[in-house]
C-alpha cells in the first residue's frame, strides 16, 4: 500500500445545479491536514459544474474531474466534450468506461480504451471502471468478464500516474448490495496480479478502486480489504457529510 495514496472518488452522475458548490464548499472544509497526508479525495460533477468546481476547489488539494469524454480532441460531436476541454477547465481526471456507458449507451471495451488514451493524451488521469452483471456472477463467470474488461479496455503503456481502475459489480450499483469481502478480495486480488504480470513493478502503483453502493455503513469493512486502494462512490458522495465519513475511514 506504501506505493498507492488511497483515492476516494466520488461520481455524481446528472445531479447538481450551480447551489451544489455549496455542498463541495463543506467537503473543503472538512478535508483538513488529517486526512490530505492519508487519502486523497476527488469529485466529479457534471460537466456544466467542472469549471465552477475547478475555481471553488482551487487550493483546497480536492480533484475535480469529469464522469465521460469523447476520445477525439475536438469535431462533430455533439453534446460531447473532450479530455482537453476537461483539462481546460482545470479537471484532473475522468472516468470512463462505467457501467451506464457501457450498457445505457452500449460502449465498448475498444471505445473505453480509446477514450482512457485520450485522458493521456490531454495529462488527465483515466478512472477505469470494469465489472460483471449479476447474470454474469451468478453463471461463475465474473473473473473471465473482468479478464476480458481488462484486456481489451486498459491502454498499453499506463502507470500509477495515468490510470486508476475501478471495480464496479453492476448489480452493487445504486441497489444498496454489495458483494461479500470475500467476493471484492478475490476480484481485487485478480486484477493486482493481472496488473502485474502486464506491467511489473509499475503495476504496483496502479490503483484498484472499489465501487457499487459504497456508504459510511460499509466503508470501514470495503477499504480495509487487501488490494482495496480507495472507493468510487456515487449516491453518497453528493452529501459532504457521508462523502467525508468514507474518506475519514482512513484517518
């Protein structure tokens, strides 16, 4: 763990209006020296709030990023924004890859690995998401799904500066479940050895976060788990209170 600061993510999907800066206010706040030299602590809010979030967080040591980007660096694409323009902004890292781009907008392996390239091409950090269906699970097949993920999604050439992995069990996502530690230890586990032998040492620095309902109520058991560097968090990391809770897991 000596070579992964934990990172404690939190995506806030399509909520937050220009009053939400308030809300990130009180995570600054309440992100004081304790915890700055033992977690650190990101947000990504919607993409009409990155610049707003970028100018509040300014100084406070709080990543902003943002939750998807189109691979190309600019051109026809409506609606879509691109790694530079978060970069433009002040953003410092974007995910891609989640499981509603993946099913909702029925995303690729090959487009997530286009898209975590382009976070590197524009100095952003690429938060990877990976993970298997309940179907999938339940058929035994969950390991081969994140093998599969991993093969065709991560970019040759990433290190613990460039890509942060995230995985999410699409069925923990939002329903309140969560895999048993047991279950996250084994994934987690997996993928530490498939980062491994894919990157040596640098793998070390790669971070494997874990995400699907984490709250304050299971954090302490989630981060304590080998191989758990930190948490992507989605409903609970709309609140400062619950986000900062999770984060102080490891004060």
């Amino acid at each position: 763990m000596a070579l992964r600061t934990p990172l404690v993510v939190g995506n806030w999907k399509m909520n937050g209006l220009k009053a939400s800066a308030a809300e990130l206010g009180r995570m600054i706040e309440g992100y004081g020296p304790e915890l700055r030299w033992k977690v650190q602590m990101a947000v990504c809010p919607p993409a009409t709030l990155i610049q707003t979030f970028c100018v509040v967080a300014l100084g406070s040591r709080i990543w902003i990023g943002a939750q998807d980007c189109n691979a190309q660096q600019s051109g026809a694409f409506t609606g879509d924004i691109s790694a530079e323009m978060i970069a433009d902004c002040g953003g410092g890292l974007v995910i891609v890859g989640h499981s509603e781009r993946r099913t909702i907008y029925a995303e690729t392996d090959a487009e997530a690995r286009a898209k975590a390239e382009a976070a590197r091409r524009a100095g952003l950090v690429a938060v990877l998401c990976i993970g298997e269906t309940e179907a999938e699970r339940l058929d035994g097949r969950a390991i081969a799904v994140i093998d599969s993920q991993l093969s065709g999604s991560v970019p040759d050439g990433a290190t613990g500066s460039n890509l942060v992995l995230a995985y999410e069990p699409v069925w923990a996502i939002g329903s309140g479940r969560t895999p048993t530690t047991a279950e996250i230890a084994e994934v987690h586990g997996h993928i530490r050895k498939w980062l491994d032998r894919r990157f040596g040492k640098e793998g070390e620095r790669i971070r494997i976060l874990y995400g699907g309902s984490v709250k304050p109520a299971n954090a302490v058991e989630i981060l304590a788990i080998d191989n758990v560097d930190g948490a992507l968090v989605g409903g609970a990391s709309l609140k400062a209170a619950d986000f900062l809770a999770i984060a102080a897991t490891y004060a």
